[in-house]
C-alpha cells in the first residue's frame, strides 16, 4: 500500500481526533490536509506512516490551539515518531457542546494531553512524543485538566457563562461549525423595539440563519452580566448600548435577544466589575 492509500485509509480517523481537539470539524479537516502535504513532500523512510500522520496531525492542532490563526506560521519538523497506535484509537464523530465549552478551560498542552488520553486511549509515551515531553510531564498535564474539566466555575452558572462565551469566542473567530453546534435547532433571535431602531434584525429563526448573521460577527462584543446573568454587550465610551441576552438550556443557546431599553442597559454591567453609569 502505498502513502496515499494509507493517508485515505487513515483519513477519518485523524479528523476524528483533530475535531475532538479542536472542537470545529472544518478547521480538523484542513489541519489533516496539511498533514497529507508534508507526508507528500517528505522523502525521509518512516517505520509507520499512521503514526507519523498521527504525530504531525496532533501537533498541528497544538499550533492551532495556541494561535487560532487560519494557518499556522511554523512548520513541524518530526524528529522521531509515536508508537503505531492506529488500532488503538476509537473514533469519536463528534464533539459534545459540553466538552467542548469546557475544553475552553485548559491550556493547549493540558487540552491535547487530556483529549488524547481520556477520549482516545492514547499512553501516556505517545503522548509525551506528540508534545515534546516526558511520560511524567504527559500524565501530569492529561491530571491536571482533568480537574479543570470537573471544577465549578464559582459566582454564576457556569454551564451558561461558558455557553456563552463560546458562542461569542466562535462569533468573533469565524468559526461556523462550532457556532452550528452551540445553537438549538430552533434556535432565534429577536430584539427589543429599541434594539431595532438602532439597526439590529427583528427577527432570526433557525440554527443555520443564527449561524450565518453571527459568523465573524460582534468583535466589538465585551462579556458583560444582565441581572446576574452571563451575557454580551456592544459598549461605547463605557456604557453598555446593546445587550445580548442569551437563552441557555441543556448547554446550547436556544434563544438571543438584542434589548437597548434604557432600563434594560442600566442592569449591565462589565465581568471585570465596571458598571454602566446611567
């Protein structure tokens, strides 16, 4: 068999992971497609070609978590390859809102650590050539998010609070597919009277519609609490002008309403603790 056929027969397995680490299937997709160009360009003899992929694809997506940029500025140089570990993985097709809001917690070595051990069986020797470390060093990042995964978030409901924080982060990112994810099916936007006299849609039914109108949209968006609940707000010159007030159940968005009330703005206030001023 040859590098391309191995490649497409390893194809699905290597977008399972990259998906489940980066949480977004179309970025995965394109991390395995840099994955298949090196192993084209390379000229070097490799012991087992699914490992390599395995390597190249997992610290392609350690690139990824680190800069969440389109396309990683370094390129991977493997020195020395993990163990075949090819009939050792179990595919996971796809990426639980849960877990993945909750992934937002870890660093990017905690994340592929925890990722490649606890969801795909990974030993922890695998893992420790994949980032460049130790056994020890592996077992204790893989560890240590394990109880960032379990630990509540003090001061609000922290399903809600990382829902929604996901959402924006994958609003301002670009990110579709994750958006897609974090929304109910019959998902909606709708807005206040004062909200549309200042240029918000009326109305926005269905997940794919949401998606598309939040896809690369509300950069300028802080996070913010409205009655002490997690929201996201457009501000100006401090003050608080239009709110997005989430509707959160079972850990996707079911609903978003724009509000520009005056009275509504006055309950804003800013996560690090700054106050609208009415």
């Amino acid at each position: 068999m040859d590098r391309t056929e191995i490649f497409e027969a390893e194809r699905q397995r290597l977008v399972g992971i990259a998906t489940r680490v980066l949480a977004d299937r179309a970025e995965a997709e394109d991390v395995v497609q840099q994955a298949w160009l090196r192993l084209h360009r390379t000229g070097t003899d490799l012991d087992s070609v699914p490992a390599w992929l395995t390597t190249v694809t997992t610290r392609l997506c350690l690139d990824r978590l680190r800069a969440r940029t389109p396309v990683p500025t370094a390129e991977i140089e493997v020195a020395e390859v993990a163990p075949d570990v090819a009939n050792e993985v179990s595919l996971a097709d796809s990426v639980g809102v849960a877990m993945q809001v909750v992934l937002d917690r870890l660093s990017p070595q905690e994340r592929v650590a925890f990722v490649l051990h606890d969801s795909f069986g990974f030993e922890f020797p695998t893992i420790a050539t994949v980032l460049d470390s130790t056994p020890v060093a592996a077992r204790k990042l893989a560890s240590r998010a394990r109880a960032k995964v379990r630990q509540p978030v003090p001061g609000d409901e922290p399903a809600d609070r990382e829902v929604v924080d996901a959402f924006m982060a994958a609003a301002r990112n670009g990110q579709f597919d994750r958006l897609l994810r974090l929304l109910a099916p019959d998902a909606a936007v709708t807005a206040d009277d004062a909200a549309i006299q200042v240029g918000t849609p009326e109305r926005i039914d269905g997940r794919h519609e949401v998606a598309t109108f939040f896809d690369g949209a509300a950069h300028a968006a802080l996070a913010c609490y409205v009655d002490d609940r997690p929201a996201a707000a457009w501000f100006h010159r401090g003050a608080a002008k239009v709110l997005f007030d989430f509707t959160v159940v079972d850990g996707v968005v079911v609903g978003i309403t724009f509000r520009a009330e005056p009275e509504v703005l006055a309950r804003v206030s800013r996560r690090d603790g700054k106050q609208r001023r009415g």
